[in-house]
C-alpha cells in the first residue's frame, strides 16, 4: 500500500459524505440570506498583512503571515469581515449594501473538537445604516437559518459593548471567557493581571448587573413587532458577552445551539462602525469617514459537528 504523506496538523481532507452535507447546509443557509435581500461576494483567501493587523486585539498572533518572493508582507484571512471592510472602501457599493460570504479562513491556534486551523465561516453583514433594524435583521435572519436546520433550541445571546465603557481591554477579554472557564478563572485571570481580588470581584458583579442599554431595547422592540421573535427563546440579554474582537463598537451577538449555557458556540457577530473607515482612501470614502456597519458569521463546521455527531 502506498503511504501518502499526512496534512498538516488542524488541516484536513473532507471525503464525499461530509462535503456532501456541507453542501446541503450551505444551500440552506444561502436560500435564506437571499430571500431577506443579501447578494454574494468573494474577496481573495489572502491580504497584504497590513490590512489584517490592528483589527484581531490579542488574536492577531494567530494570523498566518509570510512574506513573497517579491519581498511583500501576506496574509491569509483571519475572518471574512476585515476583507469585506476592504471591499466597500475600495469599491464604494451602493448602501445600504447587504452581502454574505462563504470561504475558507485560517487560523494558527491549537487545534481541538470542532476546531481547526483552516475553517469555513458563512459571514453575512448589512453595512450603510446606523438603524437598529439592521440589528435586528441580523439576528432575525440568524435564527431563521437555525430553525430551517433543525435547531429548535437555538438562541441568540446578545449585549451592547457600550456596557464596558470606561473598562480596560485586558478587562474585557477577560470577561468575554466567563462562560468558558467560570467566573472563578475569570476572576483569577483579573487578579493574574494585577487587579486586586475585591477589585476585580466587584467588576464581575457590577458587569453581570448591567441591564440593556436603550440601543438594545429598541433592538429587541423591532425583533418582536416586526419578526415575531420572542425574549428568552430566540433571543436574550447577556450582560458578560463580550466578544473579543477589537473592531467592534456596539450590539454584539453569539449563537447558542441550545438553550443550555454551555462554552458551544457556532457562531457570532456584532457592530463595527469604524472599521471601514479606517481603509478609506481620498478617492472612494473621506478619510475617517465612520460607515456603520453589522454582521454575524456561523461557523460551519461546528453547526456540523452538533447536526451530524
């Protein structure tokens, strides 16, 4: 027997059976995304390394960078939201302007169950409009998608970043791991950075106290008179979601499969009002100009994992 050479460690190969499902949930998912008006995209697998950096916070060590034989600084995507940002300072579509993307993006972390270091996100966003009823969309067209899948249990934990202000981004981070490793590790991870115990054990509790700004109650007026969604089913305030990612700037989401306050997600989002500004160029966008902008991405492989164990 011929004995080919392995792939890399958090790579792999996808055999017919699994590409096959892959394919059905895809379709699922797009058919939605189309019917409530978002039109496909595809931005290149890699980026020159400058336009990733400074968006990721912490997680930017886990971009894969290299450089060409031309002597250029590459990268391939981290996620699909950074290059689409790119896309709408470079090309200036009509807004408002609704997109989704499908496409592999890369990862160096420690892979693990449900995890690797190339992934396929299915990324949606509404860019143009400050309004919370693209809020809403959003999340209205996320757990569409997950009850024509099967999962009738699915809920969207949302929260607002403006119920961090005046918080150190150290804090934040911190925070954002409190349903992955309690609020113990959470609170020994704040003490490990030099914030005294009842200090940081005060922090904790103002945060898990907070109640949804005014931005969010107007979110959650349009998700129920408009979309028929209801409170505590589709979707819920979490006062300690946070969601790493430095680029966001205001509502931020994370899907849960279940009803169960488990660390399993398959996917999240949020808004970034300011990170398509930061590529504008004099000939497309006034530099500086602020072009909100919202979106969420489902981790496809994870929602397979939970679909086909």
């Amino acid at each position: 027997m011929i004995k080919a050479p392995p792939t890399p460690k958090g790579f792999r190969d996808i055999k017919p059976e699994l590409a096959k499902k892959r394919r059905e949930v895809i379709n699922k998912i797009a058919s939605v995304l189309e019917e409530a008006g978002f039109v496909p995209i595809e931005t290149p697998t890699i980026e020159f390394a400058e336009t990733l950096e400074g968006k990721y916070g912490e997680e930017e060590r886990l971009i894969y960078k290299f450089t060409d034989r031309g002597g250029r600084k590459l990268a391939l995507r981290y996620d699909l939201t950074v290059p689409l940002a790119r896309y709408v300072a470079t090309y200036n579509p009509p807004l408002p302007f609704r997109r989704y993307q499908i496409g592999q993006v890369f990862r160096g972390e420690n892979p693990q169950k449900g995890r690797f270091r190339e992934f396929t996100q299915v990324d949606f966003d509404s860019v143009g409009s400050s309004n919370g009823e693209e809020d809403a969309l959003i999340v209205a067209v996320t757990i569409k998608c997950m009850r024509d899948l099967g999962f009738k249990e699915a809920i969207m934990l949302v929260n607002d970043r403006a119920n961090f202000t005046n918080l150190p981004v150290e804090v934040v981070r911190a925070i954002d791991k409190i349903n992955k490793i309690g609020e113990e590790g959470v609170l020994q991870e704040l003490v490990d950075g030099g914030i005294p115990k009842t200090e940081a054990r005060d922090t904790i509790t103002k945060i898990r106290s907070q109640k949804p700004t005014e931005n969010l109650e107007q979110i959650f007026k349009v998700l129920k008179e408009n979309f028929g969604l209801a409170e505590g089913t589709d979707f819920m305030f979490d006062p300690t979601l946070a969601r790493g990612l430095d680029y966001y700037t205001g509502a931020i989401f994370e899907l849960k499969a279940d009803q169960e306050p488990t660390p399993l997600s398959v996917g999240g989002g949020g808004r970034y009002d300011n990170l398509i500004g930061s590529f504008s160029k004099k000939e497309h966008l006034p530099a500086g100009r602020q072009v909100p902008a919202v979106g969420f991405s489902f981790g496809l492989d994870r929602l397979l994992e939970i679909l086909y164990p």
